[in-house]
C-alpha cells in the first residue's frame, strides 16, 4: 500500500509561506534613495519597524540606501534571501524575478504594477510571470499589490508602504485593493485593533485567498481572519478550506460588488432570484463565513472576537443611563436574533436597592443621568452574575460623568467573568480616554450602539456555527441512468427544456414524490384518467412551449366530474392550437388535485463562478414578488437543507400557526437535498423548478405538482475556476 502523503503535502504547502510571512532576510530590489518612491518606503518601513533579520537593498546606481550597503543585483547578494520585493519598472520585473529564482528566493512580494490589470499586453506579461514562478518553485504575493506584514515580535516585518505599523494583536487580514489595505491600517492603527498579518494580495497570481485562509488555519498567533473581497478565484476550494477553518476560528468577509448582476435573463423563477451576489452570501453562509456591508461593521466585529469571550447563548442584558439608546440596542439586539432576556427577581431586587427609585430595574436596565461609577460598576457585576444573561451591552451618554469614569466602573464591575461585555461610550469627550482605559481589558468598546450589538451578533453566529452538528451530504439510491436517457433524448431532439412530463419522470427517477398523473390525448382519455386517480383534478399543458402556464389561464384547477374536465380539455386544446401542432401532439396533463398543502418551491440555477446554486422558499404565483428563498451551493449538506427552510422569514407558516400541525420539515429538506444531488450528477442541467411542492404533515402525501428544466449540451467544464 502506498504511503499516504497528503498530510505531508498540506504542511509543506502551508511553509511554503513562511518566507513571505516569516522571513528571515530580505532583498528590496528596486530600493530607491528617493525619498517619494515606493522602494524606499519599503526598505525605510522595514528598518524603521524593527524587522529582525537582515535587509538588503538592490540598487545598481547606489552604493547605499538609507544608510544600509546596497547590491547592484541580487546575484551579488551575500546569501539567497528568505524574501525579495520587487519594486522596479515592469519592463524589468520579469528579469528581476528570474535573478531571483536563480539565486535561490523562495518568496517574492511583486509590487510593481501594470500587468493584467492593464489589459493588452500586460496579461501576457503576467502570464509569462506566473511561468517564472513555476520554474522556480518559488510563491508570490502580487503583482500590482501594497505588500505585506506580520507585527509578532519573532518577526516585526512592514514590508508595505503604508507609513504605520499597527499594534500587535490576533487579526490576520487580507485585501484584494491596496487601496482599502492602506484605508484598514489606518483605522486599525487609530483605534487600536491588533493585527498579527497583512497581506495585500493584488492580481493574486499565485498566492490566493485560500492559500492564506489554509496558512492562517494553523497559525497560533491568528484568532480571526479578515478578508477584502472583490472576486472568488477558486469558490468550491474556498468552501472546503472555509468549514474547517470556521470550526477553530472566525473569517469575516467584506464582499465588494453586491450591486453587480442580476440583469440576466432566466426561464425559470429560480434562475430569476439567483444572482451573483446571492451566490456569494449562500457560500459564504454554508462554509460559517460571516459577511461584512462595510470595513466599519468588519472591525466593529473583529474588535470584538479579538477580545471578548464567545457568548454561550444569545441572552443578552442592556445597561444604560438612557433610556433611547437602551432601546436603539435592543431593537438592533432582536433583528440580529439576541433575546433581550428578563432578568431575575434576585437581580432585579439587588439592582433596586443600589438604584434611585426612579430607575428601570427591567431590562434594558435604565440606571438614569445621575448614576455614579460605584453604581454602574456594582450594576455591572450584579448583571454578569445572573444566570439567565449569556452577555451585557453597558451604554453611556456623558450626561453627568466623563467616559473614562464610567469606562473604568464597566472594567472593573466585569472582573472576573466569562461572558463578553460590551462598552458604547456615546460621545467624542472622552472618548480616547475612555477607550484607552479598556486597551488591555477583554472589552470592547464602540461609539454607537448599533455597533456593539452587531459585532455581539457575529460572535452569537459564530458560536452557534462552531456547535451546529456534523454535516453530511447524503447521497440516495436513485435511477441516474434513466435521467441520461431523458436529457440524451432532448439533446438529441435538438431541445433546451424538458417537457413537463419528462421532467415528473426526472423527479421520480430521483425518489421526489409527483403527485399522481397521467397524459391523455383526448377529452375521452383526460374523463377516465381523472375517475380513476380520483377527483378533483387539475389540467394542464404537457407542452413546454407554455413557460408560464399560470399567467398564462393554461391550468384548471378544482375539476370535480367528467363535464368539468370535457369542458376543460376543449379549453386547453384551443390554447395549444395556437402553440403548433407539436404542442397538441404533446397532450393534456392529468394529474390528481392535492389541496390544502403549503406551497413550497425547491429548485436550481448554474452561476459560472460557482457551479448549481440550490434554492428553497415559499412557492406557488407569488414566488417572485415575496423573494422568500434560500439558496446554497451544491453540494448542498443535510445541515445546510435544515438551515436553508429555517432561515426563510415564512418558517413559522411551514411549522404551523394558529394551532394548525406543521408540514413534514424532514421530507421537504430530503427534496432540497436529492435536488442537490440531482443537478451534481447531471451538470447539463442549468436551471429547474419544482414549483410548488406541496408540503403537508403527512409524508405520504407531500408531493410535486409541476416541474421545469432547461438543458444545455454543453457541460459545465472549467467555467467553476
């Protein structure tokens, strides 16, 4: 048996980083004596921050750069440095990069500009340099890019130029813009957030973000991972890495570009909600990644997981001097799924007898203007000692006392408890103060309640993530053969849907139960076929002609004797005339009325970057104007299923209301799954619906009662990169 290698392979994989985010040396090539240039930014902001190995400038015209002895070429260097960073014009990048390769470098961090991202000849150039890289085995950051740092003490490397080193602390971030990597650094340095890594990716070439989130999976010193998104390279990849990373430690996405798509045309409801951006969230979603509307709200909850404790559950207690923001924060609470949580009686009694008589001892606990730091402070630890509260939210309006008062009662009131607090010092006078006075606490603060409840929701989500059941993606015993002959068929015929009676077959070929049905050809055929599966009846075109058969009055529902369904068959043989005599030949669907069921829609689109996107929701006419759906990327997991139907804002209708019984939820998540399964099996699949599955509390009954599927020849291929 041959031996297995893959965990060798991955370790070495993971230390082919070490020289870009560990190096021991570096070579500047490109190091300028201008004072302006981004060379001699680089090569000053590594000797300026300290960096613990030796650096070498490469410069042909300059004996020494920033008082350090430079090289005219890296071949002249004394030893092979760990890292190089390219900083020359591109016309010589490629020359400088093989020097480097000759040399022995193992990493490079190309800043230099004007390769794809110029279009023309600069993507051949890229292309040429990616084959360098190749050649010599060695990894790179770039082109185009702002460089990289790593703050830890073993190595205090700012090899990019942006003037600041931030502070030490558990943040690794990655940036697809440089610009919004400068713009980071800066807020993080402002305010005092940690950062362990920084790399500024550029074109990503060669080093992506999922060799940094597999990287940043195993590095002690990283707690939370950060990411400035603007496209996926590889998504399915991405999703692999992602899970098992959630599992030990946050990632927190900005995703750029949410207003980009959505305008193509789609023949099926499904392939009309499902937009790029909608694809993003459903991976991001199924991989425990949680995505940030701006870089504030992604620090807001990187602050936060770089310094409270996780909550054990989502109770959470509210203290203030203010009655409005102690309710601004609790709505916010309640939309992120927080439980304002009553307190105890014990607490409420211990909160009144250190409180004035005008104060709130409920919660929100509303301690009024003249509270004193004794009482927030003593308030404070009565709150985190109740059993019933998982976390606190402690809000200040200067009003009578000065923020570092009140941010230090909050400090010392939380001593020596494991649940996260959150501080809201709800002013500018003050403010650098009071939040220095929690610098080395493990609390939070934030300037606006809003803030402080949304960064307490991401660790909320990122607890029940990190508890959330080993998932499994099911596999079923079903008839695929039979689905390559119906799909072969249509291809054969020249044909870019099913009809609708290939498409039942379809489904039972695949264990999704159809409600019962049969084809008839005449108003004869259509009368018995309707007395033998039982009235009523429902009729309706085979032809797949009719995309919208609704809108289209192409359906007649509730058909209760055989003069129902005569007068029916007349009806829709008029319509069909008008279709062609191919869809006459085609014939009526009969099929037996299911009534009462709630309306369910399962189905599936293809996105080019991330394959067949599975969607869920609330079904029937109305699917496209309520927009209440969920969508994952297949392969869609058990777990994933269960999450997709609860997390529709219509939930409480499928588990029952008003004292009516809930549908089968096991049975209608089995659908979503077997569709995932379907779609995965059979990629010349691009877009179906089965709209509506009927859902009801008996299983035996739930069942499909229309289905649609468009079909190309041409297999997905390389177009999931």
């Amino acid at each position: 048996m041959p031996e297995d290698t893959s965990d060798a392979n991955a370790m070495s994989s993971r230390r082919s980083l070490d020289p870009i985010l560990r190096p021991r040396s570096i070579a500047v090539v490109g190091a300028s004596r201008r004072p302006d240039s981004i060379g001699n930014a680089i090569l000053r902001h590594l000797i300026e921050g300290g960096f613990t190995g030796p650096v070498f400038p490469v410069n042909p015209s300059a004996d020494s750069v920033a008082a350090v002895p430079a090289f005219p070429s890296v071949k002249n260097l004394p030893v092979a440095p760990d890292l190089a960073f390219i900083v020359v014009p591109k016309e010589h990048a490629l020359d400088a990069v093989r020097e480097c390769g000759e040399k022995g470098v193992r990493g490079l961090v190309v800043i230099t500009a004007g390769f794809r991202e110029v279009g023309g000849e600069g993507v051949e150039l890229e292309k040429r340099l990616a084959g360098l890289i190749r050649e010599f085995g060695m990894r790179m950051v770039g082109p185009n890019c702002m460089g990289v740092l790593n703050t830890s003490p073993s190595v205090a490397m700012n090899g990019t130029f942006a003037p600041y080193m931030p502070p030490v602390g558990p943040i690794a971030f990655m940036s697809q813009s440089g610009a919004m990597g400068m713009t980071i650094l800066d807020y993080a340095s402002e305010y005092g957030i940690g950062i362990s890594q920084f790399v500024s990716v550029g074109n990503k070439t060669d080093v992506s973000g999922n060799a940094l989130t597999e990287y940043w999976r195993d590095d002690d010193e990283v707690g939370v991972i950060l990411m400035y998104l603007e496209s996926f390279g590889s998504p399915r990849s991405f999703v692999s890495l992602a899970r098992e990373t959630t599992r030990r430690k946050p990632i927190l996405v900005v995703k750029a570009g949410r207003s980009e798509a959505g305008a193509k045309a789609a023949s099926s409801h499904t392939g009309a909600l499902a937009q790029v951006d909608i694809a993003t969230d459903a991976l991001l979603a199924q991989c425990g990644v949680q995505r940030a509307d701006s870089v504030e709200e992604l620090f807001d909850a990187a602050l936060a997981f770089s310094k409270a404790p996780l909550p054990r559950g989502n109770r959470v207690a509210i203290l203030t001097n203010a009655g409005g923001p102690g309710i601004i924060i609790a709505d916010a609470c309640e939309a992120r799924g927080l439980d304002v949580a009553p307190l105890s009686p014990e607490s409420r009694e211990r909160l009144g007898a250190i409180l004035p008589a005008e104060a709130s001892v409920s919660n929100p606990v509303d301690m009024i203007a003249s509270a004193t730091p004794a009482q927030v402070e003593e308030a404070t630890r009565i709150i985190l000692a109740d059993e019933g509260i998982d976390a606190l939210i402690a809000s200040y309006v200067p009003l009578a006392l000065e923020a570092p008062l009140v941010a230090r009662a909050i400090r010392d009131g939380a001593e020596g408890s494991d649940k996260p607090v959150m501080a809201v010092l709800m002013s500018k006078r003050g403010l650098p103060q009071g939040m220095a006075e929690l610098t080395e606490s493990p609390i939070p603060a934030y300037r606006f309640p809003e803030s402080a409840a949304r960064a307490l929701g991401a660790m909320w989500n990122q607890r029940r993530w990190q508890e959330r059941p080993e998932e499994v993606v099911r596999t079923f015993d079903v008839d695929s053969g039979r689905v390559d002959d119906l799909i072969r068929e249509a291809l054969r015929e020249g044909r870019d849907r099913l009809t609708l009676i290939e498409g039942f077959e379809v489904l039972e070929a695949y264990g999704i139960p159809v409600a019962p049905w049969a084809v008839a050809h005449s108003a004869d055929e259509a009368a018995a076929a309707a007395e033998n599966m039982g009235w009523p009846v429902v009729l309706k075109p085979v032809s797949a002609s009719i995309l919208h058969k609704t809108e289209a009055g192409a359906v007649r529902l509730d058909l209760e004797s055989q003069d129902d369904v005569r007068e029916a068959c007349e009806f829709l043989e008029g319509l069909l005339a008008q279709e062609g005599p191919e869809a006459c030949a085609e014939g009526i669907l009969v099929q037996r009325m299911l009534e009462s069921g709630r309306e369910t829609i399962v189905g599936m689109t293809w996105e080019p970057r991330f394959g067949p996107i599975v969607m869920v929701g609330l079904g029937g006419v109305y699917v496209e104007v309520l927009k209440d759906v969920a969508f994952r990327v297949q392969p869609v997991s058990n777990e994933d299923a269960r999450e997709m139907i609860a997390s529709l804002r219509g939930y409480r209708i499928l588990e029952g209301v008003r004292g009516e019984p809930g549908v089968d939820l096991d049975l209608l998540a089995e659908v979503v799954e077997r569709t995932s399964q379907l779609v995965g099996d059979h990629p010349e699949i691009r877009e179906m619906d089965i709209n509506p599955f009927l859902a009801f509390p008996e299983r035996e009954k739930c069942a499909a009662v229309d289905a649609r599927f468009r079909i190309s020849p041409d297999g997905p291929g390389d177009e999931v990169a």
